[in-house]
C-alpha cells in the first residue's frame, strides 16, 4: 500500500519506525500540555525513519489508473442521483 501511494502520488512516503503512531501522537500531545517536552523540536529529535518508498511505476500507468479512478467517481456520482 505505501509503494502504490508513492507511485500514484509521485513522491515519497516515509514511515516511521513506530508502528503505533496515533497512541504515540496522543502521548506526546500530553507531553506537551503538561510540560514534559519543552517543544516540538523535542519530540521531532524522537523520530525515527522505519522505511522509504520512492515512486518507481511508469508514468503511462499511473495515468492510467487515475484514469480509472476518475471514472469510478463519475460511475458513483450517478449512483448517488439515482438512488
């Protein structure tokens, strides 16, 4: 799944090597509001980089699934009208 966001995208996604990341979010969120950590910055020096995926799929093909995107949109839109 992260691959194929970096391929329609066209740019790279980075996970974090913390799989967890909304509890770990939450608990620096209370960090911060009880004065734990002093900044962002702070919790910024914590993160750490558990994999990349950089766009490697041929333009023709991205275009294409968007293509088909695009009209499974259209194909939904006219679901909503006709229900």
């Amino acid at each position: 799944l992260m691959q194929f966001q970096a391929d329609i995208l066209g740019v790279p996604v980075v996970r974090s090597e913390v799989q967890e990341t909304t509890a770990l979010g939450a608990a620096y969120l209370a960090g911060l509001a009880t004065g734990f950590w002093k900044s962002q910055r702070e919790i910024s020096s914590h993160w750490r980089e558990g994999g990349r995926f950089n766009p490697s799929m041929p333009a023709s093909t991205v275009e294409s699934l968007r293509g088909r995107w695009k009209a499974a949109v259209e194909r939904a839109k006219a679901w909503e009208q006709s229900g």
